[in-house]
C-alpha cells in the first residue's frame, strides 16, 4: 500500500465539506436577499408606489445583494481573472440563471397550486426547497466557476 491512497480519500471528503460550507453561506445569503427585497418592497409600497413595481425593484435589489455577497463570500476566487470579461460573462451568467430560476418556480407554483391542488404557503415551500438547490448549483458550477 502506498501512502497516497489515504491522501486520496480526504480530497474528496474535503471536497464535499468544502461544497456543504459553500450550500450553507449560500442559504445564508440567501436570507439576507430576502431581507433586502422585504424591507425595499415594504419602503416602496409605504411611499405609495404600486405593488408590481415594487416587487420589480425590490426582487432586483435582493438580486443584487445575491450577487454581491455570493462574488464576495460564498464563491470568492472562483474568478483569476477579476475586473474584466469573466466578471462581465458571470454577471450575464448570474442574471440568467436567475430569470431562469424565477421561471421554474413560477412553473412550480402554479401546478403545485392549480393542478396538484396544494395551498399557497405549501406549493411555495416546495417550489422553493427545489428552486435553492438549482440555484446553487448552477452557481456553483456554471456562474461562480473557476477559471
């Protein structure tokens, strides 16, 4: 036996607790956004503006903060090649994944809802329990990727 097949086996032990710390300061973030996108809905709606648009900005805002605090926390040197085209291709990346997340969970929301008959809170915590995991898998493997 030689004495780097147990160097093998904590690489992909470490490797897998390195992908759960990444899943939990996700999550964690991800409460934050949900902060940012109550408290800027709820500051908007006070001042008198309409509902639609309020969600509008302030689901943008919570993105915003998503992508900050994934760059800066969760994901951070994923990038060699900071402030220049990779930044710019995983912005686009982020934004996409977004617009496709939010789809999936609209899709989500309106079978659980209307075809499987569940209430709103249930079908919301269903579609949102599936919309985290492809949200930080495709954060993980195809927006924050290493370059």
């Amino acid at each position: 036996m030689s004495i780097e097949q147990p160097r093998q086996q904590i690489r992909p032990r470490k490797q897998r607790l390195g992908a759960l710390k990444q899943f939990v300061l996700f999550n964690m973030v991800g409460l934050l956004n949900t902060l940012v996108d109550f408290i800027v809905y709820s500051i908007l709606v006070w001042a008198g503006l309409y509902v639609l648009p309020a969600q509008v900005v302030s689901y943008s805002a919570g993105m915003a903060n998503s992508y900050v605090l994934n760059s800066l926390i969760t994901f951070k040197g994923t990038s060699k090649k900071e402030g220049d085209k990779t930044d710019r291709g995983r912005a686009m990346r982020f934004v996409l994944l977004n617009a496709v997340v939010l789809g999936v969970s609209m899709l989500l929301l309106y079978e659980l809802t209307e075809a499987a008959g569940l209430g709103p809170l249930t079908a919301k915590l269903l579609a949102t329990g599936v919309t985290v995991i492809l949200n930080f898998a495709g954060s993980k493997w195809w927006v924050f990727r290493e370059s």
